[in-house]
C-alpha cells in the first residue's frame, strides 16, 4: 500500500502533474471535467444523508438503476452522488431523472482528491458497482468512517493471480470493505482466497439480472424498422479493436450462402467510429453511419457509432454477437440482447460472464465460435426456427435466473446505517 500510495503522490511533481493533466484532457469533453476528476471544483458540500455509488462506466451503472431507484423510493431523505470513470456513463446516470441525485466525474485515486471529493459530497457509505477496487478509495473511506459496500463485485482468475502478486495491498483494500456481494459463486470464492473477512461476506447477487432493458426511441424504431428483416440482421454489440476485421470477415463470407444477412456493428466506444469505418472500406463492404444520419437503405452494413441508441440495435436484429468476447476483454453481459429476443453468438473470451453464458449453454440457448472461420459457418447455418428456439431459451433462463435485490437493499441499508440517518 505504501508503493502504491507513494506512486500517486509522484503526481504532486509539477512535470508529472502537467502530464497527467493532459492526459485527462485528451479523454474529456470539457475542460471542467479535469476539475471533477481531480474534485477542485467550487461547488459548495452537499445536503444529505447521502450515498456515494460508484461504476466504471454505462455497463455498471445500468446495472445498478434497480438498486439506486429502490434506494430512494425506500428513503425519502435519502440523496445519491453517482460518480463513473467516462463522460458517457455520467450522462446516462444523470439521464435518468431520479430526485435527489447529483452525478459526476469520479475523482482519481488519489488521497488529496479522494479527501476534496468526501469534504463536498459528504457521503456516509460508499457503494461500489463490480470490480471498481481502487485502493486509496477504499481505504481511505473507510478511515474517514464510510461504510464500504461493493455489489455485484467480479473478480476472474486472472485478476486474482494479478492481486495475489500483492498480498499486502489485497489484505489492507478488502480488510477495509464493510459489506462484498459477488455477482457468482466462483468471484465470492476468489475474494475469500485473498482475504476478504468473513464477517464482509454476503450472498452473491447479478445485479445485471435485475436491470431494465435498455431503452428504445420509438420514433427511431418505426423509421428503421422497415429497412431491416429482422431474422436476417445481425447485431455485433460493442465490439473492441481487433474483433471488427475478424466480424467483417466472417459476415462477408456468410453473405456467399445468405445473400440477404446484415450487419449492425456497433463499436464499444463511438469515438472509434472513423476507425472502423476504416475497417469497412477496407474489407469492400458498402455501408452507412448513423452518426452521420445517413439511412441504411440498402447497404450490408449499417455503423451504429452513437452512444445511448443499444436499445435500438437489440431491437432491429434477430442475432447478437456478444463483443470482447473475440479479444481477451472477457465479454459483455448477454442479458441485454435476451430482454430483445435476439440469439446469442459469442466468442471463446467469456471470463467476466462466464456463470452466465454456462448457464445459457446449458440451456442450448448461446452458441460459442472460436474465430472468423466459426463465426462464418455460424451465421450460414443457424436458421430463423433455430435463431427463434435460442431465444426463447435464452429469455426462460433470464427469467429463472432474475435475482431479489430485496435482500441485497436491506443488507446495504443495514451496513450505511441509512435508518439512524433517516430518524436523525
């Protein structure tokens, strides 16, 4: 712990600290963004009580709407900072027009912003979404007499081979967690291996199971609709670099046998769409972009490069490939195309889903390809009955598998000591 703290107290260099400003700035949409992130803002603390819920990004904070709005229904006086590492997932939690809540920048990880951040928002309990463990966050929060809560929390064997290279820094970060609920059984007994203390443990919960679908403009849908046969669309779902050529491959050579398959390929980051449209041109494939507001029409390939329009994707298509999952990401969550009916294709990297897809698996409802050449065979064979028949499994194991956050609530409810507060 002490390496690591004094690694980010090196920042306090004025050559470094000129350096990772800019850095901030390259990945902000404002200049005020690197004030949030280092929490020298001048807005005045807070009213509460309040709670500090953290997510990396979209995937983590739509995990969590459930939770935050039950939260607050259950709480009246109750108000929510909901903080992420990207601009994107600041703008989906303050997009949801919950009362009480105010959502930001996550300060970096290190002691003097943490400090400024806590002195602003005046929380009483920190509530972590996934694996989002950063160490001077947690300690410190936990010294400054926040109860740390962390839900859904996954940890693959390759992260906890990466923490067990630092047992001392493992100890100190998970000895300072009040409450852990693991989204499986496998992550809750990683934790336990390096040291979370028993009396922290709590039943695992997925809480990407309890979330809502994402959303749909229905203007949007009712235009696009008819431009797209839905059992021969093809939606790759935010696919990383490395992935787009092998999917453009494999759709190019389906189209030899399935002439009418199209392809909606949505990168994981918008800000890649010239990138791949790039990737597009060079594999011969006439397209159009949607950030652009070009129509569909009759192209092969529609580049979905917008943020907040996933919705939309699931709904036009009738097959799904699961991005991250081609590249050694670990893969997305399943369950948002299976809310759509959509069929699921996936690549052999599934470590951050894996409960889930072994579940989907053991159902027939997902079909894993190992590359290009798979996926190809894949989207040439599966017919619209057997696209219809894995859908339809796959949204019966959703629904089996639909977690009670009841339990989850009243357990972070307890450990934040919310109805003291509320009486007080």
């Amino acid at each position: 712990m002490r390496l690591y703290r004094l690694l980010f107290s090196l920042l306090a260099l004025p050559a470094l600290t000129l350096l990772f400003a800019l850095r901030l700035l390259r990945r902000a949409e404002r200049p005020e963004d690197i004030r949030e992130r280092l929490a020298t803002t001048d807005a005045p603390p807070l009213p509460g009580p309040r709670l500090w819920l953290h997510g990396a990004s979209n995937g983590e904070l739509a995990a969590a709407r459930t939770l935050a709005e039950a939260l607050l229904t259950a709480h009246p006086q109750l108000h929510l900072t909901i903080t992420a590492n990207t601009t994107t997932g600041r703008a989906l939690a303050a997009g949801w027009g919950l009362p009480r809540l105010t959502a930001c920048l996550a300060p970096i990880d290190s002691r003097a912003a943490h400090r400024r951040f806590l002195a602003q928002h005046g929380p009483q309990a920190l509530v972590i979404v996934e694996n989002e463990l950063w160490p001077n966050r947690i300690t410190l929060s936990r010294e400054a007499g926040l109860a740390v809560i962390v839900i859904s929390a996954r940890l693959s064997a390759r992260s906890a081979r990466r923490w067990g290279k630092w047992p001392a820094l493992a100890r100190e970060v998970l000895s300072s967690i009040t409450l852990l609920s693991a989204q499986d059984a496998e992550s809750a007994e990683r934790f336990a291996a390096l040291g979370l203390p028993e009396q922290a443990r709590a039943t695992p919960v997925a809480l990407k199971n309890t979330a809502p679908p994402p959303s749909v403009d229905p203007a949007a849908l009712q235009d696009l609709a008819p431009q797209f046969t839905r059992e021969n669309t093809l939606l790759a779902a935010s696919t990383h670099p490395g992935e787009e050529e092998q999917l453009l491959s494999a759709f190019t050579e389906a189209r030899k046998s399935r002439p009418d398959l199209r392809l909606i390929l949505a990168p994981r980051h918008a800000r890649r769409g010239a990138e791949v449209a790039a990737l597009i041109e060079r594999a011969g494939l006439a397209f159009a972009t949607r950030s652009k507001g070009e129509a569909p029409g009759e192209a092969p390939v529609f580049l979905a490069d917008t943020m907040g329009e996933m919705g939309l994707w699931y709904a036009l298509s009738g097959l799904c490939f699961t991005g991250g999952s081609l590249v050694e990401k670990g893969g997305h969550t399943p369950w948002e195309p299976v809310h759509f009916g959509c069929a699921l294709l996936h690549g052999p990297s599934c470590f951050n889903q894996a409960e889930a897809f072994n579940a989907l698996h053991a159902a027939g409802a997902a079909l894993e390809v190992r590359d290009a050449a798979g996926l190809a065979r894949a989207l040439a064979t599966l017919t619209p009955a057997e696209q219809a028949r894995m859908a339809k499994s796959a949204q019966a194991v959703a629904r089996a598998r639909r977690a009670d956050i009841a339990p989850l609530l009243a357990a972070i409810c307890e450990a934040a000591n919310l109805a003291a507060a509320a009486k007080a």
